[in-house]
C-alpha cells in the first residue's frame, strides 16, 4: 500500500523551517526562511498569516522563524532567529513578545 497525502499546504514562497501540529484543533502551523508564519487546517485551507512586530528596522526586520510551538488552547509561540519570542492567540492576533539574546535550541 502506499500512503496518499491527506492535503497539500500552500502559500510560503520559501522553505519550510520549522512546523508545528496542534491535532486537538486540527491546525498546522508553519514558517518559512523569509516571510510569515501560516496557520492552516488539516485539510489544507489556509486559515491565518501571523505576521511579527514591524518595529524592527535594518537587516534584521525580516523575521525569520526558527521554533514553533502550539498550545491545546489555541496559544502559539514562535521563536525567531534574532532571538524575539512572540505568542499569537489562534484567530492570528499578537498577544505578546519578548526578547533574548540566549540560542534556543
């Protein structure tokens, strides 16, 4: 037998660096080498785009994913590889950010 893809997910213009599944709110999220985060459902409608702060300024204001992590209740927090930890509630809105200057890993 082989396996068939139970959807197709689109919209990143980039590669994938890191993803997240939440099954228990049938979500997948996802973020590229250089453009936002998406959030899509298990069926591969494209749900939301969380997009980061847009105070940065420079080189450094194209946030670049690098850990995701989602939540049973619908929080998802991204790590980005400048070191700015953002959390986006499910519906796409930026609830908070913080700043480090440790590698996560």
């Amino acid at each position: 037998d082989f396996a068939n893809p139970r959807a197709i997910l689109t919209g990143h213009d980039y590669e994938i660096t890191c993803a997240a599944i939440c099954a228990e709110l049938g979500l997948v999220i996802s973020g590229s080498k250089e453009g936002p985060c998406l959030i899509h459902s298990m069926n591969g409608d494209l749900l939301r785009t969380l997009e980061g702060p847009e105070r940065l300024q420079g080189p450094e204001s194209c946030l670049r994913p690098k850990l995701i992590q989602a939540s049973r209740e619908g929080h998802c927090v991204i790590y980005y590889e400048n070191g700015l930890f953002c959390v986006f509630s499910v519906n796409g809105r930026l609830q908070a950010t913080m700043e480090t200057d440790d590698k996560i890993r």
